[in-house]
C-alpha cells in the first residue's frame, strides 16, 4: 500500500478514493480497520467519526491509522468535509494532532479546498463561491456549525498545537516554495488553493510527507508521487437485478425520485408507516423481485412538509428507516438482487453493514465524488443525496451492469 486515508464520513470517502483511483492508484474503500490484508496501492477507511465524542473520534483514527501503517501505507491522509464541519472542540483539530504525533510528523498542511464544488481556501479563508459564510446555511447545523471563514482561528480553537498559513502567492510559485515555506512555519499550516492546479501543486510538495489534512480533492496530486497517471479505474460489468434504496431527503434526491418515477416503479415507504409498522422487510422484498424492471423503494419526504418528524423523535425515525432499509437490502441480495444504489449517507452505511461488505473495490465514476463499488459479485453506488443529475439513479444501475 502507497497511500492509506481515514476519512471522517462515508460518501467522503467514495469521494477520494474516486480521486486516488482515477489517478491510477489500485484503490478499495475499508469499512473500519478490517482484521486482515487487502491488496490495493491505497485503503481508504470509512469511518463515522465527524460527530461522535472526540475521544472516541481519536481512538477510532488512530485504531485505523495503525491498520493503514500495518499495510505498508507510505503516506496518510485524514480527510476531512470540504466545508471543515465539527464541533467548537474538534473533531478535525484533535484528531489531526494525535495523528500527527503517532506517525512522528512535525508539520502537517491543511486544505480543504474543493474547487469543483466552488469551495477554495484564500488567505486561509474558507471561500464558498460568491456566498458568505453566514448566509450559507453553514452556521446552522446543530452539530457541526461554522461561524468564522478565518480557517486558522477554526483550527486553533481545536488544537493545541500553532497554526500557521501558507498563503496563495507561495502556492502560485509552485511546489519548491511550499516546501521552503515549512522550515520555519508552525506545526499546522493551512495551505490556499483556488483551483485543482494549486492542488496538485501541494500535492507535489506534500512528496514524502507523513500526514495531509484535507478534503477529497488533497489526493488530486498524490498519486503522481508514486509514479502513477491518471486513468479509468477497471471494471467488470455485474449482471443481476437491480434495486434503487433512497433515505435521503435532500432536493436533490427528491428530484431524483421525481424523475424516476416517471419510467419506473417506485414505492414510497412513509416515516408514519415505519412508525406505526404497516410495512415490513419481507412484504417490500416480495414487490421488488415481483416488478419487470429495477424499482425504487424511497423514504424521502420533503423535510419541510413531513408531519410526523414534527411529533415524532426524529433520531428514532432515522434510526428505524435505516434498519428497514438494512434488513431490506439483505433479503434482496438474498434473493439475486446484485446491483444497489443508496441514496443517503447513514443509510449506506447501514445497508453496508447489513451487508457485511468490509472491503469494496473502486470502479468508474458515476457522478462527482461518486464511484462505482464492488464486494464480490454485488456492485454498489451510495451517494449522500446531493450528487448527480436527475437522471443518476437509472444512469447508475446502467453504468454498474445489467439485468440477468
């Protein structure tokens, strides 16, 4: 193994093992730190550590980088939301500094620029198109606000290490001056980039560095450290049924689900039916397999009109529509149902879990960020809900394979 990532979510990491992958690196996406080899060229674990407690955030990492070491990993990347999401106290600060002090790196860059999502890093700022940040819609979320662009003060606030800044006209000279950039600058350095040729530019300075800290599109240069260039990840079409599972309520998905519906089956499952447990498993198992083409099974109402996430614990109705969804995705495959898209980031791991999938090798791209996925004769596609035209789900089920 060349390069071994940890990444913080699970739609975050299909994204840069995407990016690894079309770079030419052999890449398979690990869910957690598995008992035993795999042979790729890079392992990205998938952890769900963005929210949890920081403690178990670190011990969850650092559990995982030892696994990634154990494979030969040469170089780790910790990747993090391309919007920087935490908490005030962390997750991304300590655990960059536990693992920035297990691997014995001194300096570690930080960039979470995505410039294909219009996300870039100027004067250590985080910059979101022509948007302020405080009318984004990031200072919102619960969990992981984010009140201040200034990425250093971020930064600070979550480690106890100095944090510096490497700002853009250094990057714009190229790799050399990044690197003549460290040898006096503090221990975290947040790096600008604009577009995917800074990028690559700090990927060529990041050569035989131990630690990155990044969004997904911090691997765009790494691959070529390693001799590597860009190329179509191989894939060997799946055949068998297909099954579209949607528990996202993103507008995205919504239209999605719109479009499909117009060509192909679908059946909504309401969170007041789960709730109530007029559906189960077994009887939306039996009306997959009975329909002549891949249907759509979605949970996917308009969070603005669902009525009963107003009087009904919302963690409660998640909860139960992921293990319906889990438990649905493991009786179809039981059944011959060997192609899936996922919509919905929890719900993909939970329908991974159910599936017992730990290693799922990297094929083609389906959408930005979205890969296609193969554990053994079951190929994939999950996707957190804000990816792809509205054409994605039957484009995707296209792409992986066809009907037996």
């Amino acid at each position: 193994m060349k390069i071994g990532v940890i990444a913080d979510d699970l739609t975050g990491a299909c994204d840069i093992a995407l990016t690894l992958a079309e770079g030419g690196l052999r890449t398979a996406l690990v869910m957690g730190a598995p008992d035993g080899d795999v042979d790729v060229e890079a392992g990205v674990v998938a952890l769900r550590s963005r929210m949890i407690p920081g403690a178990e955030a670190v011990r969850e990492s650092l559990a995982a980088c030892d696994w990634l070491i154990g494979q030969g990993a040469e170089q780790i990347v910790f990747k993090v939301c391309e919007t920087f999401g935490s908490s005030e106290a962390g997750n991304i600060g300590p655990v960059a500094e536990a693992l920035a002090e297990r691997l014995e790196a001194s300096q570690v860059m930080v960039c979470p620029a995505s410039p294909a999502h219009g996300r870039g890093v100027y004067m250590g700022h985080l910059i979101l198109g022509d948007v302020k940040l405080e009318e984004s819609g990031m200072q919102n979320p619960p969990l992981t606000p984010m009140h201040s662009p200034d990425l250093r003060q971020v930064l600070a606030r979550q480690t106890s290490w100095p944090v510096g800044h490497i700002p853009h006209p250094v990057v714009a000279e190229g790799a050399a001056a990044i690197v003549a950039g460290y040898a006096d600058s503090p221990r975290m350095l947040i790096v600008d980039a604009m577009s995917e040729a800074d990028l690559r530019t700090i990927g060529k300075a990041a050569a035989g560095r131990k630690l990155l800290v990044g969004g997904s599109a911090i691997a765009l240069g790494l691959p070529a450290n390693f001799g590597k260039t860009a190329t179509r990840p191989a894939w060997e079409p799946v055949t068998g049924p297909g099954v579209i599972l949607s528990g996202s309520c993103s507008s995205a998905t919504r239209r999605q689900i719109a479009r499909f519906r117009e060509i192909a089956p679908a059946r909504e499952v309401t969170a007041q039916a789960i709730m109530d447990e007029t559906v189960d498993a077994d009887n939306l198992a039996d009306w997959v397999m009975a329909q002549k083409m891949a249907p759509l099974i979605f949970s996917s109402a308009d969070p603005a009109t669902g009525a009963v996430q107003k009087t009904q614990d919302r963690t409660l109705i998640a909860q139960r529509i992921q293990t319906l969804f889990a438990t649905l995705a493991a009786k179809l495959v039981a059944r011959g149902v060997r192609r899936i898209v996922v919509a919905g980031d929890e719900t993909a791991g939970a329908v991974i879990g159910a599936l017992n999938a730990r290693v799922l090798h990297i094929g083609p791209k389906l959408a930005a960020g979205v890969p296609s996925l193969r554990s053994g004769d079951i190929a994939l596609a999950i996707t957190s809900g804000n990816s792809g035209d509205e054409d994605f789900f039957q484009n995707a089920l296209r792409e992986m394979g066809a009907d037996s």
